[in-house]
C-alpha cells in the first residue's frame, strides 16, 4: 500500500527519468556503433596496405632473382591481383606497375650506373557503411623502390 501510495506521488516525474535514461542509452549505442565502424574500417585498411606491400615485395623479390641469376632485369608488366574476394559484392583488385631509370651514383664514383625499379600498388578501396571516413572509396597506392648495380667481370 506504501508503494503505490509514493509512485501516485511522483506525478509523471518517472515518465521523464525513462525517457531521459532512453535518450542516454540511445546517445551511447550510437557512440559504440560509430567505434566500432570505424575500427573495422581501419583494421581492413591496414589489411589490404599490409597484403598490398606484401605483393609489392614479392615481385621485387622476384625481379631481384632474376637480376642476380641473368645479371639482366626481366620484362616489367603491370599486372592485376585480387587482394580481396567479393566484399559487400564488390572484388577489390590491385594493379602493380613498374617503372625503371637509369641514374648515376656520384657516392662511389662518377662512371658507376645502377638500374633503379619502382613498384607502385594501386587499389580502390570499398566505401564503408555509414560513410563516415573521409578516406573511404578513394585511391591508395604504395610505392616501393629497389636499386640494381650490374655485375663487373674483370
């Protein structure tokens, strides 16, 4: 009888503490939605930038042997690697391409020539959920660069 007697009391002011406190929990569920959004989005990004200079590495890699086996650089060829399988139905493709100059390394001597390749991984990344990084759906790219000295057979 005590209880009902002080919930008569209140008259309506327990109708505002259940729509403050929903208004709270809202505000807080929609603050962990956004974290953790944008947690996976960065965690994905960091991905396909790890797996892209993997692959970047691996044909450097392979050029390289190439180079001290033949002593001669191969054919550079761009080429297309999937690095992520239909993701939200969209396939994320990387495309690899080379460049090669020539430079002179005044360091060791004026007449020394060393071959210079640049491997430059390119991809588009999907657009996140909600849209929320300002980096979402643009192009990335990682460049990385070997030096090559031809072999001197006395």
């Amino acid at each position: 009888m005590k209880l009902t007697k002080t919930l008569d009391n209140q008259k309506g002011s327990a109708l505002f503490e259940i729509l403050a406190a929903m208004a709270i929990l809202t505000f807080v569920v929609t603050g962990m939605m956004i974290t953790i959004t944008y947690a996976r989005y960065k965690a994905l990004t960091n991905y396909h930038d790890r797996k892209v200079a993997f692959l970047v590495d691996g044909e450097l890699n392979r050029i390289r042997l190439h180079f001290m086996k033949f002593n001669a650089l191969p054919s550079l060829i761009p080429q297309t690697i999937a690095i992520e399988e239909p993701y939200r139905g969209k396939r994320i493709n990387c495309r690899i391409t080379f460049s090669k100059f020539y430079q002179y390394d005044y360091n060791t001597g004026l007449n020394v020539v060393y071959t210079s390749v640049t491997a430059v991984g390119e991809w588009r990344e999907n657009p996140d959920l909600f849209g929320l990084t300002p980096t979402s759906g643009q192009v990335r790219h990682i460049t990385l660069r070997e030096d090559y000295y031809q072999k001197v057979t006395p």
